[in-house]
C-alpha cells in the first residue's frame, strides 16, 4: 500500500522497470562510472520504492538511501575504479565524507540509547534471538555491554584517534557476533550481511579523516591538487 493514495498501482511490470534502474544505478557506482548519477538514480529509485509500497520500510534501506545520496557528491570514481585509470591523488570534498561519518556515528548512538530499557537490560530480547547458543546467565552482560559498544564504544570512539583503531577492531566484532549468532534463516542472514557492508567499509573514513578547509589553513599541508590530503590526527 502506498504512502500517497495518488500514487499508481504497483504492478509486476512497474517493479520489474524499477528494479532494473535501481541494478544499472548500482553497476554505475561500482564499476566508477558516472559514480554521481549512479548515485543520484539510485537514491530516488530507492526512495520511490520506500514511499510506494509500505511493506518495503527498513531502516537499512533508508541508512543506504542517505549514505548513497552523499556518495553522489563525493567525486569518488576520481579516486577508485576499475575500468579506468584514477587521477593521482586526487583532491576530492571533504564533507561528503564527513556526512557518512556522522550518519553512521547517529546510527550507533540512537541504536545504543534505544537499548536502554528494563526489556532488553534484563537480557530478555538476547535470549529470545540467540536460543540455546549461549548459557542464560550471559545475556544479562551482553546487553549492557552492547549499550556501551554502540552508545560510547562506536557513536564516540571512532573519532578519538587515540582509539579509533580499537573502535575498528569493536565494530568489525560486534557485526560478525550479530552474524554469526543472531541470523534466522538465508533472508534474515543476507539483510544482516547487508547491514554490516553499509557500516563497515566507512570505518577507513575514521582512520584517515580528512580536514575542513578551515583546518587545513592553520597546517603545513596544502589542500591543492596532487598534493597529499592531511589527516586529523
């Protein structure tokens, strides 16, 4: 059911031409090129696909649709593609980059704040989703200790260099332990999976942030063409 009742009747045709332009947007943006219409395309074919049919809301469809539309203004096949050569250490905006950054760092800490309830404290909703992997006793721990992976661990140690490297090292953990012990069935491992490839390849942004031009003027590196691009360390 749409969200809009003047929205067409979705048909097996209409899903089928959708479809079709949401998979060419998608080889656009990995084969690097024309990155940013890829983007553009698939963002709005996304987004026609969440207000027209209701039963297509996910969270992590709407994380990717947000995560894509900054990739459209991130120059990024300037930097990586495989059917052409990059440029040699291109200069590319900054603040596209910075946007995924504080989108993922949102979704840790909202993820995290949602947890703190009587419910899943007590260990309950853990239980429930990993069975009869794990003795009782533990869930209790594991749910405090998720709260604090999310809401501190991640949302604010990935941009503290002094462990940043270790917020890394949590957050590839804590995605595989999801994976590994929370997945029901093909369906619901494949939307995991999906889930930790929309966070987990951003965490490199952290490792080598790039800085504001603002930051860049008070420092020795020039934010010129060619020239390497400074870190906030």
């Amino acid at each position: 059911m749409p969200y809009f009742a003047w929205a067409p009747t979705i048909t097996p045709t209409a899903a089928l031409v959708v479809m079709a332009i949401a998979v060419t947007a998608t080889v656009m943006i990995i084969v690097g090129i024309g990155t940013a219409g890829g983007a553009v395309i698939y963002s709005l074919t996304t987004t026609t696909v969440l207000l027209w049919d209701q039963q297509t809301y996910s969270s992590h469809q709407i994380l990717v649709v947000l995560l894509v539309a900054c990739l459209a203004f991130a120059e990024s096949d300037r930097v990586y593609s495989p059917v052409r050569r990059p440029e040699h250490r291109p200069d590319v905006p900054w603040w596209p980059q910075l946007l995924m950054m504080t989108q993922l760092s949102a979704l840790y800490l909202f993820a995290g704040l949602s947890k703190i309830n009587h419910e899943f404290l007590s260990g309950g909703p853990l239980s429930t989703w990993v069975g009869d992997a794990l003795p009782d006793w533990i869930f209790q721990p594991m749910a405090v200790a998720t709260v604090v992976t999310e809401a501190v661990v991640l949302a604010v140690g990935l941009w503290l260099p002094r462990v940043r490297v270790i917020s890394v090292v949590v957050g590839v953990c804590l995605h595989l332990s999801i994976l590994v012990l929370i997945s029901e069935g093909l369906l619901n491992l494949l939307q995991l999976i999906a889930f930790a490839l929309a966070c987990v390849p951003l965490y490199p942004l952290f490792l080598t942030r790039p800085r504001p031009p603002s930051a860049v003027r008070t420092g020795t590196a020039p934010l010129t063409k060619g020239a390497p691009r400074p870190t906030m360390s």
